[in-house]
C-alpha cells in the first residue's frame, strides 16, 4: 500500500488530486488510475417514465473497454497456463512461472524480451552459425589499425513476429528466447553483409559486369567466400554454394582473407510489444564496419533474372 | 541496453517487493475507507516527505489490532 501511493502518489481508494484508483476485484490491485479525462459524462438522458435526467458520470467507454479485455485476456491466460502446465505434469512437472511455459503468457513474453535486452550485442553476433560463420571470419573482433580502411556507419535490426492467437497452442518445448539469440545475430550479420555490398557496389568501380549465362565455378576461385542473393545462388554449382552466404537483396561480391573489422555500438535495444494475435519483437544495434575495399571482389552481374528464369 | 514495452495493458502499474494476498489488500482498503485518521497518515507522508517506510510502519501498527485474522508478517507485506 505504501509503495502503491509512493508510486501513484494519491491515497488508495480515495478520491485526491482530482484522480481515482480503477481496482481489480479479484486480486484488490489497481489496475488502472483514472484522471478527469478518463470520465464520460452523458449529460441528460431521457428517462423511461418521460422527461429527462443527468447520467452518472462513468469511466470513458474506450478505457472501460480496455480494462474489460485486459481483465479477461489475463484470467485467459492463467487458465491457460494451468492447462499447459497440467498437460506437461507427466515428464516435466512444470509450475505455472516455469520459463518453458513464459511463451504462453504476456509477462512471460516480456520476461523473453528482457532477458534478450540484457545479452551482450557483440556475443549474438559472433554467435551467428551456419553460413554467417563464412562471412564473420573476414570481419576481426580484436583491434586492427584501421586508419586505411573505409568507415561505415550503420544500424542492424532484427524484427521477429510470433502469433499468439491461442496460448494452449504453444508449444512448451519450443525455445523462443534461444530461437530470438540465433535469428537476431543471424539478421544483424545478414544487414552487415547487405550494406558491405552497397559499399563496394559504391566504391568499387573498376568491376567489369558479367552477364549471368557465363558464370561457371572457375568464376569464384577468385575469393574465399561470396556473398550474393537468391536469383544469383541459384545459378550456382554446389562447389561454390557450399562457401556461398546467402543475403536477400545483397550485391553479388567475394572476400579474401581479413577485410576489416566489426564495431559494434553500445546502444543495443530491445523493443517488445503485442497488438492483437502478434507478439512483435525488435532488436537494433548500431555498428561500425571498417573495409578494405581492394579486398571485396565486387561481380556486378547483368541478366540474372532471365538466366535463372531458364536454369 | 534497453528493453521498450509496449502495447495496451502492459506491466503492473506498481513495482514493489511485497507480494500481499488478494484477501488483505481488500480487507486493508476497506479499513482506508471507514477511517479517515488512516488517510491523515497518507497525507502527512506527502507533506513531511518521509521515507516510504515511515508509511508502512505507521499503517502496521494502527491496522495490526484489526487484521487479526493475519500474521504480523502478511499485515506488514500489506502495509508494503
């Protein structure tokens, strides 16, 4: 109680400082605090025996609304969590609070988020598997003398959509905060890759165009690692795909050896929130990426969408 | 690092360590009803400025005699 009037600073369940406490029945917290704004007056009603009467004030329709859905969203889902936690007694024997059940539950979700926010940027990037390793082990961690290189400042962002339509669906052995560390990294290397593209697309202008009918694998021998999009991997042979990252919408260019070196900023943030049937989860990073451009073979290609039209 | 949590109807309005029943926290807003000498204490908690414990504590020894049904413990969780 203290702490509630220290925070909300009116005396609970008194009317002070022109505000109201909106109180839930059954746990006895406030679940909302209602200002003069928040009062619907109707002005005068017709009565049923005729004439006319002023209506008692109420709490505005769209809020009352909003605290209805919010009252049974949350014995839903407490419901649910039973349920879920019922259906799991066997192997599991699982408590309600138990985080393989926080995908289920608007606090737990927000338990996933934070718990994200608190990971260290640079360790969700380096942890990134599959062909984003190809492309990682260009980019140095440690400190190299970048006074040569091309700076480039960008911003990474990772936005996960999840449904949420109907929680007995979840799935408890589903790791959705495991899942949101791999496709964070994996999104941020994959923007990483995009704007290197662009900067040598930029930069690089002694690149001789290719028509895409003349790609063999000979082409590629010339760096370790490509990078290219979906219309171009598919042109190529399984030698070269094997050492291929594959990044929607990215130039087609090759690396050798240590291109530069990876900065990543200290603004990490995360940003969680729920519309409907959506649980929508963004993480965005600031980085700076230094570059050696004579070490980016850029391979601008030209008919690549009629060529993979015919492949 | 930052966490932004938003969307309609999300997290407690208050944060506190105290985790009282649903039962006490009904039974001790009733008794703030009836008794305005309870509420004088809110009041002076915001005029003197005092710390928040001062409130819980002034709260637990004028509620403790009438929650009888609670611990000492649960009266003093309440009063949190």
């Amino acid at each position: 109680m203290a702490d509630e009037f220290q925070q909300l600073a009116c005396v609970p369940g008194c009317q002070l400082d022109d505000g109201w406490f909106v109180l839930d029945q059954d746990s006895g917290r406030t679940v909302a605090v209602a200002g003069p704004g928040d009062i619907y007056r109707a002005g005068l009603v017709p009565r049923e025996f005729g004439g006319c009467g002023e209506a008692l004030p109420r709490l505005d329709p769209a809020l009352e609304a909003r605290l209805t859905a919010g009252l049974h969203e949350r014995a839903r889902e407490r419901e649910s969590l039973a349920w879920l936690a019922e259906r799991a007694r066997g192997p599991l024997a699982l408590g309600i609070d138990d985080p393989m059940l926080w995908l289920a539950s608007r606090s737990g979700r927000t338990s996933i988020a934070r718990e994200l926010s608190e990971e260290d940027p640079l360790r969700l990037f380096w942890s990134a598997g599959g062909r984003a390793l190809h492309f990682l082990k260009h980019l140095s961690k440690s400190n190299i003398d970048t006074a040569n290189l091309v700076a480039v400042d960008g911003v990474a962002c990772c936005r996960t959509v999840i449904g949420i339509q109907d929680p007995r669906t979840t799935s408890i052995l589903f790791d959705a905060l495991g899942s949101l560390r791999r496709k964070t990294g994996l999104a941020w290397v994959a923007a990483v890759a995009r704007q290197l593209g662009y900067v040598a697309k930029e930069g690089v202008k002694s690149a001789v165009p290719m028509a895409a009918d003349d790609l063999t694998d000979a082409t590629f021998d010339s760096a370790e690692t490509w990078v290219t999009d979906a219309d171009t991997y598919g042109l190529l042979g399984p030698q070269v795909k094997c050492r291929t990252y594959l990044v929607d919408g990215a130039e087609t260019y090759g690396l050798r050896d240590l291109v530069g070196k990876l900065d990543i900023g200290a603004d990490f943030g995360v940003e969680t929130r729920e519309l409907s049937d959506r649980w929508e989860v963004t993480a965005t990073v600031s980085y700076t990426l230094h570059v050696d451009l004579k070490k980016v073979q850029l391979l601008p290609l030209v008919g690549v969408a009629r060529a993979a039209e015919q492949a | 690092m930052s966490l932004v949590v938003s969307g309609p109807g999300t997290g407690p309005l208050v944060r506190s360590k105290a985790d009282p029943s649903p039962n006490a926290l009904r039974t001790l807003r009733a008794l703030l009803q009836r008794r305005p000498d309870l509420r004088e204490l809110f009041t002076q908690f915001r005029t003197g400025n005092r710390p928040v414990e001062w409130l819980r504590d002034m709260l637990t020894a004028r509620v403790a005699v009438e929650l009888e049904d609670l611990r000492f413990e649960e009266v003093l969780e309440v009063c949190q």
